[in-house]
C-alpha cells in the first residue's frame, strides 16, 4: 500500500537537524507515523492527572488503515479534535503516545527504526506492532460509561 503521507523528496533526516518551530507544513505532517494511537479515546484521573489509554477509537478512526475517514473536515464531525502545532505541543504531550514521533521529539528523543521516514515503507510501523490496526473498537458500539472496561497498556 503506497504511503497515505506525502513524504517525497524531503531533506533527509531533517528532524534531526531541524527544530520542530523550524519544520515546513510539510516536514510537520511528514513526522506523523500513522500509528493511529491519538485517536484512541483516553480516560485522565482528574486528581492524580493520570491519563489511561482505551481500546475505544473515534468515530472518525479506520482501523484497517489507521487514518481519518474525514481527515479535512472532521471538525465537522468532531469538533474538539486537536490540531498539533509546535506552539501546543507541550499542553499535549503528556497525554499524546509514548511512541508519537511529536512526543519523541519534543522530549529530545530519536525516532524509532520502524518509523516511515526511516524504513522508508508505511506499512513498517503496522509491522512493528505499534499501531491501532485492526483492534479497535468504536465508540458508537460502547457506551461512555464502559470505556473503563476497555483500558489498554499502550503497544510500543
Ligand atoms: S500518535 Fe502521533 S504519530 Fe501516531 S498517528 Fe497520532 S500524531 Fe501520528
Ligand atoms: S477526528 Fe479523525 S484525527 Fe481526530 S481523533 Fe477522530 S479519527 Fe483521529
């Protein structure tokens, strides 16, 4: 399956050299991996602040390919889905996954082998086993109130 990210023809290994304030529109998208794990629905402890990942997806979220089914307009649909930019990555990143390459960065960390941008192939990070793919559930089919049942440790 060809890459749904458009990641031809950028600079190699840009995000090291680059800070994310620096990126171009492009480079910023590029660093998605794919994995689909932001759109996996969280509970967060309001006294501890303690964030527990479910297996309950968004609505919007395609298991098999672990995209947006409205990417453009899905604010239409989900208005509190959060735009990832530089300026609003640290009021994010304690909740965003372990493995998310705006998370890794932000914290100074280096991508994983498996990410697209390195294996070159946007199935790697589905072979890796770190993606939402085909093991989610919806959350049309499970009420709010047994999200609970349905916590996860997050697949890194
Ligand atoms: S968790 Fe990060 S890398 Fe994975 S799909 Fe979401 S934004 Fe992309
Ligand atoms: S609206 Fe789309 S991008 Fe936002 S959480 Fe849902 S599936 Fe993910």
């Amino acid at each position: 399956m060809s890459d749904p990210i458009d990641r031809d023809g950028l600079d190699a290994r840009f995000w090291e050299r680059k800070p994310l304030t620096k990126m171009t529109q492009r480079e910023w998208e590029a660093l998605c991996d794919g994995c689909g794990k932001c759109c996996l629905n969280k509970l967060e402890d309001e006294e501890s602040g303690r964030v527990a990942l479910t297996r309950i997806a968004c609505r919007l979220l395609d298991d098999s390919t672990c995209r947006c089914a409205h990417y453009d307009n899905r604010h239409q649909f989900v208005p509190d889905c959060i735009v990832l930019k530089p300026d609003n990555l640290d009021t994010h990143a304690y909740w965003m996954p372990e493995t998310c390459a705006y998370r890794l960065l932000w914290e100074g960390k280096p991508l994983y082998d498996w990410h697209p941008l390195i294996s070159g192939n946007a199935q790697s990070v589905h072979e890796a086993g770190v993606s939402v793919q085909g093991w989610t559930l919806s959350e049309f089919d499970i009420p709010e109130d047994e999200w609970e049942e349905h916590i996860i440790e997050e697949p890194v």
